[in-house]
C-alpha cells in the first residue's frame, strides 16, 4: 500500500513558477478538504475499463493546459468538500468502479488517503493523472492512468519521467496524438523505455485533429503490436459540451 513520505515535497511545491497562478484556488484547503467539480455515475470511456459503470470525483484545478483540453470548466469551478463526504458520495452509487480525475487529482494531497478509504471499501479505483506530479503515494490497489504528454499538447516538458519506475505492471500509460510529430514522439517513447512491455499502452487521436484511421495505419506500419487504440467513447455518445457524462 501506499503511504505519504514525509521528506515528499508537496504537491503545490512542485508546480513550476509559471503555473503558480493556475492553482491558486488550492490554497485555502483545509486538511480533510477536496475542492471538487463533480461527482457523477456514467460509463468508462478510455482505457482497458472502457465501456463499465463508473463513478467520477472530478476535482477541479490543473496546473497544465493541454492544447486539446475538453475539460477547461474544471480548471477554476470547484466546491469545497470534507473527504468524508466525497467518500460517501461516491459510495452512495453502488458502483463498483470508481475513478479521479480532474483537473489535476494529485494536485491535492486529500486524494491520496480518499483512494485508500476508496479502496479499502471494497471498489476498483482508477486515477487518471497528467503525469506531471509524483504518483508514488498512491495506494498499490489504485489502476494508475497516467498520460506522457506529447509535444503538440504544450506541455511535454512537465512529463515526470521518474515516474515510470514507481508504476505498476497493473498500471497503463496515456499518449493523446495531435499530429503525425506525436506519433512520431510517442513510437520513440514507447521503445526507448520498453513501455509496451512494462505497461498497457494506449494511444488516442485527439478530438478534431487526428482520425483514428490515421492513428491506426500508423500504429500497424510501425509494428508495436502490444499498443492498444482507444477512442474518446463519450465524443461519440454525447454531444462534446455535454458535462456530467
């Protein structure tokens, strides 16, 4: 199981100065507080889930702004909520599947023992992260769904490669491409870290820019059999703006 280290810098430490700004809204937390966007039941649109019951805790905040961001409305609208509550709340569905995501969830130093108390009360969890913060904290039972950020995202130069040693084989990694550069990038990753050996490795095109049968003739002409397509399944069920879905 995970636990916090105390010689850990936090979260907030690690945000560069140019992003300082972007987190402000965390500042005011109190031990035992979330600031969340929302908690709703849908189904699981990526990764090897893709298609169960889930429920989100949304936490609101990010410190990265993606180029292809479809969730910008969590960047500042959050309520603030004792973890006591969240956890109920998110009990409350019934669901056995249950996962964080954001904004940024471990940007908030609550979310480590939530998963935990989430864990210990008998669901799969799934973290979906950025990749940009230390996910050694987190409890050994949580499915770790963490992006590396491919160049035309803007942020490629947070990827937290010390990362890659803390994940679990149970874990899976992210590459979101924008562009044939992307590809490129992410192929490049993929071999010169044995992802595809270590992890279950997903692409997806982003939304508007890419298209999938791109994204697979290039996945099949560059011979990684054990990388894994995935669509944005809710882009295809609802309307884009749709929230809470």
């Amino acid at each position: 199981m995970g636990c916090m280290n105390e010689l850990r810098p936090t979260p907030l430490e690690t945000v560069p100065p140019e992003a300082v700004h972007r987190v402000a809204p965390l500042r005011g937390l109190e031990p035992g507080e979330l600031l969340i966007h929302e908690i709703y039941q849908s189904i699981q649109g990526e990764s090897t889930f893709a298609g169960l019951p889930c429920v989100f805790v949304r936490t609101a905040v990010c410190d990265l702004r993606c180029d292809w961001c479809d969730t910008p409305h969590a960047f500042t609208q959050g309520r603030r909520v004792t973890r006591a509550a969240v956890l109920e709340a998110a009990l409350a569905f019934g669901c056995p599947l249950v996962e964080l995501t954001g904004g940024e969830p471990l940007l908030q130093p609550d979310v480590v023992p939530l998963m935990t108390e989430l864990c210990d009360a008998g669901t799969t969890v799934l973290l979906e992260t950025s990749g940009a913060h230390d996910v050694g904290p987190v409890d050994h039972r949580v499915h770790v769904i963490m992006d590396l950020k491919c160049p035309d995202s803007g942020e490629s130069h947070r990827n937290r490669w010390a990362n890659l040693d803390a994940l679990k084989p149970t874990d899976q990694i992210k590459f979101v491409i924008a562009s044939r550069r992307d590809w490129d990038w992410a192929a490049a990753a993929i071999r010169d870290h044995r992802l595809d050996e270590r992890f279950t490795c997903l692409v997806s095109a982003a939304f508007g820019g890419v298209t999938p049968v791109q994204l697979v003739d290039w996945l099949l002409a560059s011979r990684l059999h054990r990388v894994r397509v995935q669509l944005q399944m809710h882009k295809y069920i609802w309307p884009p703006e749709t929230r809470g879905v």
